[in-house]
C-alpha cells in the first residue's frame, strides 16, 4: 500500500455513519453534541474527508444508541 492512501478516510465508514444517522431520525448537530464534536468534524467524517480515531467513532456510534459491533456489522453489510 503507499503512503498516499494508507491512511486515506474508509469511504464506506463514512457512509455508514451518514445513513446510520439518518436513519435514527437525529440531525448533525444533535450528533455532534451528544459525541462531544462539532458539526464540522462529524461533516467530514460523514462525507470521507477525515479519518477519525476509534474513541471518536465510538463516542459517535454512542451518540446513535448503537454498539462499536452494530456499526461495524454495518460496515460490513456495505462491503458485500
């Protein structure tokens, strides 16, 4: 892999955040203040244009009652 895209933002991270968000009915902003971000961080990481760290989606998925294994079993539905 090169250094170009090794730590490129998981696109479908991003969209299974995005939907997962849409989905529960809540807004950016009412993600963002319940995972302690702002509206612009969660922006970015739901359009893939920043790679956030495993706290940062873990407070996310907290802020969507939604366990670290639901989201990733998402990710994964996304993959197939």
């Amino acid at each position: 892999m090169n250094r170009s895209t090794e730590h490129a933002p998981d696109q479908t991270l991003a969209g299974a955040l995005r939907q997962l968000r849409r989905d529960s009915g809540s807004t950016q902003e009412d993600v963002a203040h319940r995972a302690g971000m702002t509206v612009a961080a969660l922006a970015r990481i739901e359009r893939g244009q920043a790679n956030p760290r495993w706290t940062t989606v873990g407070r996310i998925a907290g802020a969507l009652k939604i366990s670290l294994a639901d989201l990733i079993a998402t990710v994964e539905d996304a993959l197939v």
